[in-house]
C-alpha cells in the first residue's frame, strides 16, 4: 500500500516459480515479496539463475507463478484469464528487449505501429501515434527506414517508442542496452529515465551493468531465487564503496 492510501501498482507475495516436476524441480524463485510504486525506476541485478528474468516475465503476465500473490493495480493477476492477461499486457505493459525484436524489412514506422494493429486501432491512428512516438524518441524523418538501414541505438530506439506507443503505465525493460556500445547505451539510459521522469512512466529493468542500474532510482538485487537486497541507487552505491 502506498503512501496516499492507494495499491501498490505492482505487488508480489510470498512469489515462487518452480519448472520441472520431481527430481528435475528447478525452484527459479523462493518465495519473494517485491512492491513497486506509481512513477519508480526500478533496476533488477543478479547473476545468471538468480530469478531476475523470472520475475520479470511474471511481472509482464509473459509467465504465471507457483505460488504466492501478484497484484497489478491491487488486482490479482493470477486469477486472470488468458484473454484478461492480454488485456492488461496491452492495456498498461511496454516492452523492451535487448535484441530489438524489430521486423527487419518493415520500417520504423510499421515496427511501431504494430502493438495498435492489435488493439483494433484505425490505420490512421496508428500512423499518427507512430510519428509521435518516434519523435519522441528523436527519430522524426527516420519513420521509412527499415530496421536493417538503422544503427543498434537507433533500431533500440524504435523499440522502445513501439513500447510506448500505447502509453503503458510500466514500461519493461530486459537488457536493454546489452547489444550498444558504451555512449550507445547511456543515450538509450538517458531516453528511459527521461521518459520515467517527464511522463511518469515506471520502468522496470533487468541489467548486468553496474553503471546502467546507477541510473535508476533503487536496485533490486537477486540471488538464487531470493531477493538479497532492496535499496535507493544511491544507498546501493555508498555499500559498493564501502566494500571496495
């Protein structure tokens, strides 16, 4: 429960995800709690294993768990069906990947459009919110080139205004400067923390690199299916000095 009364928009309980059956059981998570408030910036850190991803794939309804509770907005999503789970995905979930997932051959434009293909949305609508959307991520004039005439910074840039496109209320992001190069990716973190401060959209990330989790504004740190540590980026970096 936040501060004004209201649910958390994100809420995890007592969270276990456990693949395989027997002696082939892999508990992925062991039971985490995890509330994320309107409007955070929230990186998720951990080595490979530790439930980072998991946790995510919950989180954007791409996975349903063990056990436990996940409210979106104080409803619980584990109750929902498929076609809700749908709803919600493109209601109020963007998504980010470090691959780009971008249809090569298809240009900037189309990319974008494709999450308002899917909710029914007129051919000039989605036009319209696509041009938007890319300008916001500063690619007017770019809207015909396909994907495979694009930069790594520029194609990550069309994914996430394809994210955006829809005006979610969380965006996730999985690694998603993993492919660019050092001033590549701190454009692509300067992008999403803007869109996290200006718009208010709260962002989710998964990422390996100290310095892009820095960005954010707490670091939520995984090991083996559990959450070891839960704290402000500035928190978080005064304990690695300590330590150094």
């Amino acid at each position: 429960m936040s501060a004004d009364g209201q649910p958390a928009l994100i809420e995890l309980r007592q969270v276990t995800k456990t693949y395989g059956q027997g002696q082939a059981a892999f508990q992925a998570l062991a039971g985490i709690d995890l509330s994320i408030e309107r409007g955070e910036f929230v990186a998720v850190m951990g080595p490979s294993g530790s439930g980072k991803s998991t946790a995510m794939n919950i989180i954007g309804c791409l996975d349903t768990l063990s056990s436990g509770s996940y409210r979106f907005c104080g409803v619980p999503v584990e109750t929902l069906t498929r076609d809700q789970c749908a709803r919600l995905r493109r209601s109020y979930l963007g998504f980010v990947f470090q691959g780009f997932n971008l249809l090569r051959r298809t240009s900037a434009l189309e990319n974008v459009e494709l999450p308002l293909l899917y909710r029914g949305e007129s051919a000039a609508t989605r036009a319209r919110l696509a041009r938007e959307a890319l300008a916001d991520v500063g690619l007017s004039g770019w809207e015909q080139h396909t994907s495979a005439e694009l930069s790594g910074g520029q194609q990550q840039r069309v994914a996430i205004a394809r994210a955006i496109v829809t005006r979610p209320a969380v965006l996730l992001a999985d690694e998603p400067t993993g492919n660019l190069d050092t001033q590549r990716s701190r454009e692509i973190m300067e992008l999403i923390k803007r869109l996290n401060t200006e718009r208010g959209i709260t962002v989710v990330m998964v990422t390996h690199e100290p310095d892009m989790a820095a960005m954010a504004r707490r670091i939520v740190h995984f090991i083996d299916g559990r959450i070891a540590a839960d704290a402000s980026a500035s928190d978080a970096a005064a304990l690695a000095r300590a330590r150094a």
